[in-house]
C-alpha cells in the first residue's frame, strides 16, 4: 500500500539581477502584493546576508516571516529542509525567492544567487534596467545566459521602460537576441520608490505607517499592469518537484521545563533571523518578546536574553533614558548568565554610543568599550570566526561562519581578552572581536542559530556545561540583583 507521493511540485521562482540597484526587491514586493491581491497563497525568501528586503517582502505578501538561503552560513542540506519547510508544496501557491546583489556574485564561493538557483531547481527571472540604454539590454540578458552552464533564465523583466519605441525596442532586442521571453516592461514611477537609509533600506519596521500601505499597493498594481502574471506563475509551475520533507519541525522540549528567552524585537533590534528563532523554539524556548525603545523591561521570569541588531543608534535616547532596562542588562552580564547579543545588540552593551549627530548617549556599561557611528560602512561581508577562549559558540579552535555589516567604530581598552579572530572571506586582515563572560556573549559578528547548535544549546542552558538555566535573581521592581 502506498504511503503517498515522495516528491512534491512546489512552484517557485526567483529574481535576480546582475548588480544591485536594478530593481529586483521592487518587483518581487510588487509580485507578491499582486499574487495577494489574486487571493493566490504566496510564500517568500531571500538569498544572502539581509536583514531588510525580508522586511519589505513580508509586509507585501502579508507573511509571518521572509525565509533565507544563505549558502555561506549554512549547509546545502540545511538550505534545502529550510526551503521545503516554508514553500508551498503545491499549486496554485506560489514562492517567490529574491536573489542577493548581482546573480553571480560570490559564485567563486559557491554561495551566489545562482548557485542557491541550481541547488533548488528555481527558474530565474532576470531584473534588467533600460534607464539609460535601449538594445543594449539585451546583452546582460545574453550574458546570463551563456556565462554558466546550467543557468536556467526562464524570463526578463525590464525596468524604466520607456513608452512606445523604447519599450518595443528593449523587448525585441532581448527576445531576438537572447532568446529569453519579456515577462514585463516596467514604466519608471516615483509612486514604487523605496525610501532608504544609512544601512540600506527603509522597511515597515523601521518606518511604519500608513505610507507602507500605500506604496505596497502601489508596487502591486504597477506590477499587475505591466508584468504577464500568467507567465510568470507558468515559469514557477515549470519548476521541477522536490522531495517532501520527512520529518517535523515541530517544538522539542530539551528539557523537563521551557526555556524563556526574552527578545528584544522593535525598530532598534529587528536585524533577527526567522530561522534563529525556529531553532530556539525547537529545543523547546518560549520566546518572550519585549521593546526596549518602548521603555519596556526584560520580562520577569525569563531564563535567558537576545539582542540582535538594529538601528539602536536611531533610538539612542529611547535607550538610553530606559534605565531599569540598562541596569538590568548590566547584573545579567555582571552575574554571567546566558546572554547574547550581535551588532547592535552588542553596541548597547557597552558604555557609550555615539550618534551621527555626534550627541553621546550612556549605555548599559556590560562591557567595556564605546561605539560611535560612521557615514560610511566599517564592517561588511562574509567569514569565519576561530575562537580564542571558550563561550556560547564552543571551544576554542572551534570555527563559526557569520556575516559583519555596520556602521560603526569600537573604541575597547587594550586588555580586552577577545573570543574570537574574525577572517574575512575576501582574505583581508583578521579581525578581534566578542565580549564573552561566562555564559554571556556579544560581537560585531551576524550568526544564523540553526546553524550554530552550540550557540542555541548553551543560551538554552542544554550544552552541559550548567547544571540548567540560571536562576532568574530579581528584585520587586523587576530589575536585577546584583
């Protein structure tokens, strides 16, 4: 007797580019607020070390959360079960995947665009820009095409098409020359501008309001009205089927009790991903969210806490003038109970931040050192972290892959006993990085949980190196006792 079907259809598609800047999270955002708007189920990733398309993805497919792939910081099984957890296995749903800066970028690794493209079988769309050429398109796409065996480019999209001749020009030349079918022409509009920041973009999180609203309804009509959407959900069918998971990634108690991780989630501390909060979760955590910038504390009761980055440095203030919180923070490091924080998180722990505006603001004082913001980017790109001593992520010599991305400069003291010696992937100069006391963590450095099991172990308290998790010590108004 049959058990049922092995393998499953899972439509899927993904848009990519051959540079940043293109247009590809537009069109992905405006393609997931059509399909919504179709009553068609969508689910959505990103490729790559992001923290803000996934932001701007999700508010558009009205999604709990935006998948990543990342070949870099996780394995090719890994990346496999995570997308087959969150595709939709069967039409008519659709997945839409939105590759990271150009298709091939970083292929000499191994972790590109399309790389992730051929290990899931995902036809690739390509984003192409006319704003200042016409025929000339057609090369980009032509190139695509012929530069790596394999690549599937299923279809074009051209972006800041212009009306009449150059749109049925830039057409033409891509379908005659390249042999890839135009899916769209895209005319340029201020209405589908995302606005943006220091670290890149804008998202719902960091800028909600009603404007969100507005401009992801905007990117879906422009989307609908110039893109076939027949041919792109055709494309997606086309894909083909993939093994069905075989097991569940339902909670798993590791435990006699929960664990409770409390976390600091708002528009200061959203750089989180979905996938680090699955693997707390399936060690059986309870996750207790809370907002700093909100004057909120850390929850009464919780066994252990997570800060991951942000944009603390536009909330200083908020931050700042929430002493309870920073107080708090200050006895949990103090008493090395298990706590880790990345980037912003870790910025927070230290003693002082300074803004753009050059205005300082006190901090927790876990840690010793200050941070201060910098204009342009200090810390960006892939690598691997050895460590020195021993902490949350293992022993020493143990290796942990992770991606820096700030805009900041630490000032820290010399004596500073660091965790770890970050080797950037680009073969740049090693780096010393990761505060570390006891079981309290914190560096520049971004990690995915799932993919670092001692991590999620030893902030649970399960890696036996303590008898549990630590006791929770608090005074009557909630804050810690020292």
């Amino acid at each position: 007797m049959s058990s049922g079907p092995s393998v499953a259809p899972y439509p899927r598609v993904l848009f990519a580019a051959l540079e940043s800047g293109v247009g590809k999270t537009s069109v992905s955002a405006g393609l997931l607020a059509a399909l919504r708007k179709r009553h068609i189920p969508v689910s959505a990733f990103k490729c790559g070390p992001d923290f803000l398309d996934p932001q701007v993805l999700r508010r558009a497919g009205n999604l709990p959360s935006v998948g990543n792939l990342d070949l870099w910081l996780t394995s090719k099984s890994l990346v496999r079960d995570r997308f087959r957890e969150r595709a939709l296995p069967r039409p008519p749903g659709l997945t839409v995947v939105e590759g990271v800066m150009g298709l091939f970028d970083t292929s000499s690794w191994g972790t590109s665009t399309y790389d992730v493209a051929r290990l899931l079988g995902i036809p690739i769309v390509l984003v192409v820009d006319a704003a200042r050429s016409v025929e000339s398109v057609a090369a980009h796409v032509r190139g695509a095409v012929k530069l790596l065996p394999g690549t599937r480019i299923a279809g074009a999209i051209v972006n800041h098409a212009g009306p009449g001749w150059h749109s049925r020009t830039a057409r033409a030349s891509i379908e005659e020359r390249a042999r890839v079918p135009v899916l769209g022409l895209l005319p340029g509009s201020k209405e589908v501008q995302l606005p943006e920041k220091h670290l890149g973009l804008a998202t719902p999180t960091t800028e909600p309001g009603k404007a969100w609203s507005r401009l992801i309804g905007s990117l879906g009509d422009w989307i609908e009205e110039n893109v076939d959407l027949e041919q792109v959900q055709s494309i997606a069918r086309s894909a083909p089927p993939l093994p069905l998971l075989r097991h569940s990634a339902v909670a798993r108690p590791g435990s006699s009790r929960r664990v409770e991780v409390g976390l600091a989630e708002d528009a200061a501390f959203c750089f989180t991903y979905p996938e680090s909060i699955e693997a707390l979760e399936r060690e059986g955590a309870r996750i207790r969210r809370f907002s700093p910038i909100a004057g909120e504390q850390v929850p009464a009761g919780v066994d252990a806490i997570y800060l991951p980055g942000g944009y603390p440095e536009l909330h200083a203030r908020a931050i700042a003038e929430n002493t309870p919180f920073l107080r708090e923070l200050r006895a949990w490091v103090g008493d090395g109970r298990p706590l880790y924080a990345e980037c912003g998180g870790m910025m927070i722990l230290l003693e002082r931040l300074r803004d753009l505006g050059g205005r300082d603001h006190r901090m927790a004082g876990a840690f010793p050192g200050r941070t201060q913001m910098t204009p342009r980017i200090a810390g960006f790109g892939y690598g691997e972290a050895v460590l020195q001593r021993p902490c949350l992520w293992g022993p020493p010599g143990a290796k942990v892959r992770g991606h820096l991305y700030h805009h900041s400069r630490r000032t820290s003291p010399n004596n500073v006993p660091w965790s770890w010696e970050f080797h950037p992937a680009n073969g740049a100069s090693p780096i010393e990085d990761g505060y570390s006391r006891r079981q309290a963590l914190a560096g520049y450095l971004h990690v995915r949980f799932d993919a670092c099991p001692d991590l999620t172990r030893g902030l649970l308290g399960l890696d036996g190196r303590s008898s549990g998790p630590v006791g929770k010590r608090r005074s009557r108004g909630g804050v810690a006792a020292t």
